[in-house]
C-alpha cells in the first residue's frame, strides 16, 4: 500500500477512535452516586481526556506529514505493470442466476415470449440500419436464447457463434435451428467465450441482454468481443434507459430479470474503455417509460465507416 494511502487509513481509523470516547463529565452530571464514585469516575474523564489530546496531537502530525509528501503518484496500484502471477478480480456477474432461469424453462414461461416462437425478420432491419448483412461474414450473437435472431442472420451470413449461458438453453437452440434448416451455427457456453469465438469476426450483435446482465458482463463483452472484430468489424447492440422512473443502475445477484438503465453517455464510455468508438446511436420510444438505444461500435483505430449509414428502405 502507497504511504499516503497507509496514512489516510491510520487517519481514518484515529478519528474513529476519537468519536467513540465517551464523555465521562456528561455521565457524571446526569448522575447521582457516592463521593468515591465520582472521584473515580472524574479520574477515568481525564486519563481519556489525554488520550484524546494524545490522538489529536496524532492525526495533527500525520496530516502534516501527507502535505508535506506532495499529492499522490500517479502510478497507483490499479495503473502499475501487473506482477507475473498475480490474480485478477473476477467480475461481478449474475450469470448462475440466469442458468437456473434457464433451467426452469424461461422462454416457454415468459409472457413476451410465449414459448419457442418465430419473432420475424425485423432484427436483420436493425442490424442493416448501419451495416449491410453479406454472405461473407462471420457473426456472434450474445445472448442467443433458443436461435430466434439467429433464425434470421444465418441465412445471410457465412457463420454464426451463438453465446448463452447454459447447455439447456444452447441444446434447444441447436434442435430448435436445425429443424428450420439452419446448418451454419456454433453455440458458445458463455463461460467460455473468450476462447471459443475466433479473432476476425465481422458482426457482433445483442438484443434484450444488456439490460439484463451486470455492468462487468457487459464490459467484459465489448472488450474481449471488441478485440476479436476485425478492422472493418462492428458491434451492433441494444441497450435499454428507463425514463420519467427510477431506473435500475446495476443488476442484483439474485434470482429474478433484472432490468438494467444504460444511457447514451454511459454507452460511449462504456465503448472507449473497450478500445471501440461508438460511431451512431439510434433510440427510439420503446414503451411509455424506456428507450432502446442501438448502437454501432468500431475497433477505435478504424472507426467512421457506419457513420453515413442510412436506413433500409421500405419495399
């Protein structure tokens, strides 16, 4: 630990311990007792009045001490070289809460799902707002349910990766697929992702999974997915805000359907820290209280190309 970071805490920890002497003269005006107890109790007062001036005279010197050391370096223990063998935190997540919804069977229970159903071509407009789909691409869909967007793309792509989080949901999603003909998809347990999906992909796409998912999962998306694009590679996601409400800031670990508000703001910091640059964001009313923010995301250093994109036209 830095000096100046030992020196707040023994700081910290005084004051305290400062706080918590109690005052002995207050107890002995309120109360009525013998002579010898007041006598004793008038001792204890000043042996904790001096302690007290004894720890004042302490954070006075420590304090000093800090100014004197000048402000922190700036190299502080998150920025500093990481030290061979050392354990990175693993991230937050809510990722065994939505196994067990799997498990219970939560797309044939949900009331906007109703089962394993058809949910039409409209995510391919939405990915075609800012990208055209090709034949030559290689996609991945974060959160691929049981293959309801993937019905859609496959047809118009080379490949896709589908990413969830359990073999329940991933088995349904291969038999659900291949029964509609679909020969060109790879499911992608979530656990393993990083490893499981090659560098070089072209298309990473998400729809009503950002929202549901802790803060440190998402980042952990764009920044790993974000690196596997290649220069030319977008991410295309939606995100859900919560408007005129209280929204939800960050998803609870526990078991029920988070509903997590991202803005505009946080969505571009969200793509910087990510080493992506969001180049268009396009929200519209989604119900009388969220917006759904789609946006489109660049490897950083190849940004610009969706930037003119329109629209596809009607008919």
């Amino acid at each position: 630990m830095p000096s100046h970071d030992i020196h707040g805490w023994i700081v910290l920890q005084i004051k305290r311990a400062l706080v918590q002497v109690p005052s002995v003269r207050r107890y002995v005006g309120e109360k009525h007792g013998t002579l010898a107890e007041l006598q004793r109790l008038q001792r204890e007062n000043a042996a904790l009045l001096a302690e007290r001036d004894t720890l004042s005279g302490l954070v006075q010197r420590l304090q000093a001490s800090q100014l004197q050391a000048g402000p922190p370096d700036r190299c502080t223990a998150e920025q500093a070289p990481p030290v061979e063998g050392a354990r990175h935190p693993e991230p937050r997540s809510n990722v065994q809460f939505w196994k067990q919804m799997q498990e219970d069977r939560y797309f044939e229970n949900h009331p906007c799902y109703h089962g394993l159903v058809d949910m039409d071509a409209a995510d391919c407009a939405m990915i075609e707002w800012f990208l055209p789909l090709s034949k030559q691409m290689d996609a991945v869909v974060i959160g691929c349910g049981y293959g309801r967007e993937t019905l859609h793309i496959a047809p118009r792509v080379a490949h896709v990766f589908g990413i969830d989080v359990s073999p329940t949901i991933l088995e349904k999603a291969v038999t659900w697929l291949r029964e509609r003909g679909v020969a060109n998809f790879t499911p992608v347990q979530a656990e393993a992702y990083g490893e499981a999906i090659p560098d070089g992909i072209d298309l990473v796409f998400s729809i009503v999974v950002m929202q549901h998912l802790t803060r440190d999962l998402v980042a952990d998306y764009f920044a790993v997915l974000g690196a596997k694009l290649n220069p030319q590679g977008r991410m295309v996601v939606q995100f859900l805000e919560e408007i005129g409400t209280e929204h939800q800031s960050e998803a609870e670990l526990r078991l029920y359907e988070p509903s997590v508000s991202w803005s505009v703001p946080e969505i571009a910091r969200l793509c910087r820290e990510s080493g992506l640059r969001l180049e268009m964001a396009r929200s519209y009313l989604a119900t009388d209280t969220a917006l759904w923010h789609w946006i489109c995301a660049a490897p950083a250093a190849h940004a610009g190309h969706a930037a003119d994109a329109r629209p596809p036209q009607e008919g």
